[in-house]
C-alpha cells in the first residue's frame, strides 16, 4: 500500500507541477482554456502534500504508516470533495467577495489536513 500512495502522489505532484506552469510552456493556449487549467490546478493542490507525507512515512515504521494512513485515507477524500464544491461556487460568480473567501478556506482545508497528518504521524511514533 506504500507504494501505490508513494506512486499515485508523485503523479499526482507531477500532474499539479505542468498545470502550475502551462501557462509558462504554453500548453494553455493550444489546448484548452486559461480558466479549466485553473480549475484542475487548485484540484490537485492536494498532491505535493500526500508527496511530503507518503514519503516521510514510507521511510517510517509500519505502525507511523498505519497510523498516518488510518486519518489519510478519510481526509484526502473530503479535501478532494471540499475543494471540488468551493471550486464550483467560485465558478458561479465574479464576485471579489469571493476571491477574498477562497484563499481562507484553502487554508483552512489544507491546514487541517497538514495538522492532523502531523498529528496522526506523533501518535504512530508514540505508540510502540
């Protein structure tokens, strides 16, 4: 099971790195729209993060896995889902109101999923 997260998060990095930079490689302009690369770049923001912390637990002991894993596997998910619905709501309206409310709860999603990586992990090293 490391592997496969270890590899799904290093594609998933990679994915996130083109679409940062399309618009630099001109991808953008050939083949689709400045606002779909947006789109999928904010949606995949998730990944240099599952990176960081597949790659220190799979280094770690089994039971750091496990214990990371265990919150991981439900978090990414609602990170994903949380995203997706606040991605759709920003796609409704050109409101400045809410670009002011996006980087907020980008935070606020991704903090959370940092936080309780951070905390899952102590608790697998913690417990022998």
């Amino acid at each position: 099971m490391k592997k496969i997260i270890l590899m799904v998060s290093v594609f998933g990095s990679i994915l996130f790195y083109l679409l940062f930079i399309s618009k630099t490689i001109n991808i953008c302009d050939v083949y689709c729209s400045s606002s779909a690369i947006t789109t999928y770049h904010k949606n995949t923001l998730v990944f240099p993060f599952i990176l960081i912390f597949s790659l220190f637990t799979y280094f770690a002991p089994e039971r750091v896995f496990a214990s990371w894993w265990k919150f991981a596997r439900i978090a990414i998910p609602v990170a994903f889902i949380a995203n997706a619905l606040l991605m759709y709501d920003m796609s409704k309206s050109t409101d400045a109101f809410d670009d002011i409310v996006y980087i907020p709860v980008l935070f606020l999603i991704y903090g959370s999923f940092i936080l309780g990586s951070v905390w899952s992990i102590w608790k697998g090293w913690r417990n022998k």
